[in-house]
C-alpha cells in the first residue's frame, strides 16, 4: 500500500482519516484509544482530523500497535506521518495563510469556483492583489508586497507541465467593480482574456441580466483531487479562516451548483467577447 502527495497538507489529511478508520476498525471510541496510549481525547481529535502540524511519528507508532496494523500498511503510513512532518513553501508566509486551504490547492487536479465580488486569487494581476491587500487595512508597503507575492506564487500550480483543471465563473459585477485605477483594471481584464487558448483554464461571466441567481448565496471553490481515496473538498472564505466541507451532501450541493451556475453564464467564447469589449471602454 502506498500514499502519493506532494502537500505536507494533503498527506496530513490522508493520514487523518486512515488514523479515524483504522481506530473504528478496532472497534474503539476516541475515548478508549485515548485512555489506552495515554493521550488526551483532544490529541486523537486533532490527529484524526488533520489538524496536527507536525504529528509526533511516536504517537502514529503508538497508535497503530494499538490498533494492530499489519507490517505493509504500518510502513506506509509511517512514511506518511513523515511526509506530513514536511513544511510547504506557504509556511514562509505566516500571517497571510491562514488554514489548509493552499496546501489543499497546490494538490488539487481540479479547481471549480465561483467568484461574485472580486476576481479570484488564481487570476490576479499583482497590481490588483495590492489594491485588494490595502483593502484589508494592511498598510505596511514590505507586508503588502509579502501578500501579493504570496498570491502570485499560488499561481505557479496553473503553469505546471500537468497543471489544475481550471474552471471559474465570475458575476459581472466582480469585473464592473473598479479596483485600483484604469490601468489597474485594463491589466486585470487583460489577464482573463489572456487565459483563453489554455486548454486547463475556463473562465465564463455570469451577466446582469441572468437576474438572480444561486451564486448569490456567496464565494465557493471545489477542490478535485488525483487519488480517487481523496474526497472533494467545499471551501467558503471567511474573514478569518474559511470552512471545509466534505461531507456527501455537502459536495453534491455545492456541485450541483456550479453546475447550474455553468449554465447559466455566458459560454467561454462569449465570456471572452465581453471581455474584450470591456476593456476597449476603459
């Protein structure tokens, strides 16, 4: 048995549920496991749902004797816990990544988002990552230039020899809002138009005149991975952090929803028209 992954996030996340199913396996409760390796429920709580930063691989060890895992799975799983011990490039940046959400992207095969009141992270221009950075009260023009270097290295999955599949719809008024001055935003709608003959990346706009529609509940991003064992993943941006969802119903929903959002936006052809006759405005 083995576990690909490049994010230390990723393989945490694998680890995380292994370390779950393994434990109702055996038939325990988190409390019984605790109470047996001599740990608080809280560390279980927090390994099994990969929010330990750096597990201890003599916890992992301890745990999977308890659990009575056999030799050719024990070591897979230890070279896990090892890899998740690894700190991705987005630790350099403390205080502009909050959570696992980088992490999660820089793995992803595929990234479907909708976007309604700015254009999102992953087609951003530095020009407009700045306007929006000194929007969120950060004056400190070093710490300004950290964000939008941070955000422009994020960028880097979309040039990979086998990048993301890259799927955004963006409501027409994130592209009417003016961030920044006219060359700001000429440089910004350039960019999306730019994107048109990559093959891995699809931009539509959800005009006006669709009038309202389900992409108004908010900003969401589905995150696809390569190994089937890796569920999607539902991030909705917070002010602080953001949520993660998983859960069936959760994905369905949210897939469902793009979908219809797909729909009912303008094709890419017809995105790229509009585009292209925005910029000739300003």
């Amino acid at each position: 048995m083995t576990y690909s992954g490049r994010s230390p996030t990723v393989r945490r996340r694998r680890l995380a549920s292994e370390l779950r199913r393994l434990r109702e396996s055996a038939g325990l409760t988190m409390e019984e496991a605790a109470q047996s390796l001599d740990m608080s429920r809280a560390t279980i709580s927090r390994l099994e749902a990969g929010k330990t930063a750096r597990p201890r691989p003599r916890d992992i060890r301890d745990m999977l004797d308890l659990y009575e895992v056999e030799v050719t799975q024990r070591e897979a799983l230890m070279d896990l816990a090892r890899g998740a011990r690894e700190r991705g490039w987005w630790e350099q940046y403390k205080g502009v990544f909050t959570g696992a959400y980088v992490g999660l992207e820089a793995e992803a095969s595929s990234i479907n988002t909708f976007e309604p009141l700015v254009i999102p992270g992953l087609m951003q221009t530095a020009a407009y990552a700045a306007e929006l950075t000194r929007t969120s009260l950060v004056r400190d023009p070093a710490e300004i230039d950290k964000h939008v270097e941070a955000r422009m290295r994020r960028q880097e999955i979309l040039r990979r020899p086998i990048p993301p599949r890259y799927w955004a719809v963006i409501d027409e008024a994130a592209l009417l809002r003016p961030v920044g001055d006219a060359e700001v935003m000429h440089g910004q709608l350039r960019k999306l138009i730019d994107t048109h003959p990559l093959e891995h990346v699809t931009i539509q706009v959800m005009p006006m005149s669709a009038g309202p529609h389900i992409g108004l509940w908010g900003q969401f991003v589905i995150l696809g991975f390569p190994d089937p064992a890796d569920r999607n993943v539902v991030y909705v941006e917070t002010p602080t952090d953001g949520l993660y969802l998983e859960e069936p119903e959760h994905l369905e929903r949210y897939t469902l929803m793009m979908q219809r959002l797909v729909a009912d936006a303008l094709g890419a052809d017809a995105s790229i028209a509009y585009l292209s006759k925005l910029i000739d405005r300003l």
